[in-house]
C-alpha cells in the first residue's frame, strides 16, 4: 500500500524546515487528545521518548526533531525526494 501512495506522490518527501512545526502541532495535539479521551491507549506509548509526562506540557521539539531527521533520511537514502 505505501508503494502505491509514494508512486501516486511522485517518490517525493516533504521539506522538513517547512512542514516540520505545523507537523508537529497536529501530532501534540492527536497526543492531547488521546491522552484525554483513553489516558491508557497503548499507542501514547509510542511518543514516551518524546514526552517524559504526558501533563508536563507541550512536546519537546528537539526531542521529537531527533526522532523524524533519522526518517527524513532513510527515505532521502531510498531515492525519495523533496516536494
């Protein structure tokens, strides 16, 4: 399935300086509500190297930009490219 929707995309990636922020406002607020509606999802899991508290406020943005560049380059090593 991600071999059709990266065909359909042209094999191109966003740039990260670019959609970066607003990426990761959709992703702490997602976590937000997550955290809200079923505080014991097992998915919160996933952003435990992000967030050390899910109360202690919002995501750490090094911390989350650590885990996406490593991504950003695995697809760049790939033949992925920029938009």
């Amino acid at each position: 399935m991600g071999t059709v929707f990266n065909s359909n995309m042209s094999d191109k990636k966003p740039v990260l300086d670019q959609f970066f922020d607003p990426f990761l406002k959709i992703q702490q607020n997602a976590v937000e509500i997550i955290h809200y509606k079923t505080p014991k999802n097992k998915y919160l899991g996933d952003y435990l190297t992000i967030f050390a508290n899910f109360n202690a406020g919002p995501l750490n943005r090094e911390k989350f930009l650590e885990q996406v560049v490593p991504l950003v380059t695995i697809a760049s090593n790939n033949g992925f490219e920029f938009l």
